[in-house]
C-alpha cells in the first residue's frame, strides 16, 4: 500500500525510504497537497518503458490510418538484408 507522508518527515529520510519499496511509492504532501513521488528505480524505469511503448505503439496506430506504415514484400526484403 502506497504512503503519504508529509515533505518534514524527510528530515529522517531513511525512514521515508523504508516505506518505498517495489510497487509501492511514497507520496510527499506539503500543505496538505500532492507535491512529490518517492517511487523504487526499478518501477521508475518500468513506467518509463511502458510510456515509450506506448508511444511506439500510437505512432504505428498513426502510420497504419495514414497508409504511411505498409511495405511491399519486396521493400520487406531489401529493407532486412541491410
């Protein structure tokens, strides 16, 4: 379960990285609000990851509609023997 922690609690911050674990980020509030993420690196570079995947993914999506994404067999070929 994610913590929410106010910023001050920072002045110990072995404790506040001892509630980040894996899946499981650290929300920091400064008066009263959402201000910051603690989060693991390993679950920073996955959203990173997926972000860009997904990126890739619409820009295929666009390419498709615009008929700009299609090769012959031909084009396939050549564009794999370089």
């Amino acid at each position: 379960m994610a913590s929410i922690l106010p910023i001050s609690d920072l002045r110990n911050y072995n404790e506040v990285l001892k509630n980040c674990r894996t899946g499981e980020p650290v929300f920091l509030t400064k008066n009263g609000r959402g201000k910051f993420v603690v989060l693991d690196i390993g679950d920073y570079e996955k959203d990173r990851a997926e972000k860009k995947l997904l990126a890739k993914s619409q820009e295929a999506e666009e390419a498709i509609v615009d008929e700009k994404g299609w090769m012959s067999f031909d084009e396939l070929k050549s564009a794999m023997e370089e």
